[in-house]
C-alpha cells in the first residue's frame, strides 16, 4: 500500500515512471543548438520538453518522456506525455502555476503543491496541503508539506545552460483512513522563468526512515510549434 503513497507524492515522476520503457538516450543537439534559449513565458499548444528519467538507486536510464501542450485554459494547462519506445500516452492536467491536478489515475485537490509562486525570489517559502485519491483504487492520503526557493544556480543539461531558481519541496502524505501508513518525500526542483518550466528535478521519497524511491529528471530537449 505504501507504493500507492510515493506514486502519489510527486505527479510527474510517477507519470514517466508508471509508462517508462527502457530507452538508449538520443543524441546531443550540436552545441549552437544547446546555448539558443527559446523564450516561452507564456504556455501555448504545442509547447513540448523532453525529459530523461534516471533511477538514482541503480544508475539506469530508464526512459525518455516528452510532455506536449495539448490546451491552455485560464485556469489549466493540459499535457499529453508519451514515453520513447512505447506507443501509449498519457495526459495530465495542471494549473497555471504548474501544479498537478489529475495525472489519470490520481487527482489531486486542489492540486499536488509541486508548481511555483511567482514571482520567486531567494528566500520565498510557501505551505502544501491537499488530498490525492485514487478513486479506481479507493485509496486516498493527506498531504502536506513545504517549499522554499533555496537560492538561484546555473545548471547545464543536454538542453543548454539555463539560470534557474531551486526549489526544495518537502511533502508528507499519510492515508486517511490508516494514520500509521505514512510516507515523505523531498523534491529538488531547478525552474527556469524564462521557459516557464523546470530543466531538472531531483526526488527522494522514504518510509520507516529508509529510502524507497530516488530519482533524477534532466531537460534533454525543448521548443515551441
């Protein structure tokens, strides 16, 4: 049952992890590719970044994952990710602040606390709490937690070098009918206003003090229609 709660905790990584597949990584663009930043504050339909997922316990690659902009609301933003090698798809649904509502097998209410707040600024902290229910499953936990914008970093991917703000996410989830089924998580996320996302995340989720699940996602490639 405490699988359910780290798939829970951080959308996005569980989405790639649930339809990964295990992939070569594609080639690196030439470098006058990498250093041209395509701005793209504002989303739009067609907007596209392409992720790797590695799994920090074994050292593996385990699958390229492209999200791509499929509707812009005033209030969500809709993505269809799809997993190189495999011809599935799946669709998630966010706010503007790009924060997970439902990623089809979990929704969150109101959301899963993983986007940002802008505008950031060193120091700017703020609270999480929600519930995730996965009503296919009956299943449903308490969330709660914290961010903190820790400071401003240069990170290089194989998208480019982009400057960034990191934001550390603590979360807790606990089920809400089993107060002894608990489990932590902490994101470190690397977003970049200029696009409007993140170029890498870092996660880490525990339970009984061990660690269960640790995770890296890196910008490989992104761009407008």
């Amino acid at each position: 049952m405490l699988r359910c709660a780290f798939v829970a905790i951080i959308g996005l990584l569980a989405t790639s992890g649930s339809l990964s597949a295990q992939t070569a990584p594609a080639e690196s663009p030439p470098a006058e590719e990498q250093n041209a930043l395509e701005p793209m504050e504002d989303p739009q339909t067609g907007d596209h970044w392409t992720y790797e997922f590695r799994d920090d316990i074994t050292g593996n690659v385990k699958s390229t994952t492209t999200n791509t902009v499929t509707d812009v609301s005033g209030t969500e933003i809709s993505i269809r990710t799809g997993v190189l090698g495999n011809p599935n798809f799946g669709y998630l649904t966010y706010d503007r602040s790009w924060n997970l509502i439902n990623n089809g097998i979990w929704r969150y209410t109101p959301n899963d606390g993983s986007g940002v707040r802008l505008p950031l600024a060193a120091g700017k902290t703020w609270s999480i709490k929600g519930t995730d229910l996965n009503s296919t499953a009956g299943v449903s936990w308490k969330r709660s937690g914290t961010s903190k914008v820790v400071g401003q970093e240069s990170i290089t991917t194989r998208a480019g070098t982009f400057d960034t703000f990191k934001i550390e996410t603590s979360v807790q989830v606990q089920n809400a009918n089993d107060p002894t089924k608990k489990a932590e998580a902490v994101q470190q996320t690397w977003y970049v206003p200029a696009i409007d996302h993140w170029v890498k995340r870092a996660y880490v989720s525990r339970s009984d003090g061990r660690v269960r699940e640790k995770y890296t996602i890196e910008l490989a490639e992104y761009g407008r229609r």
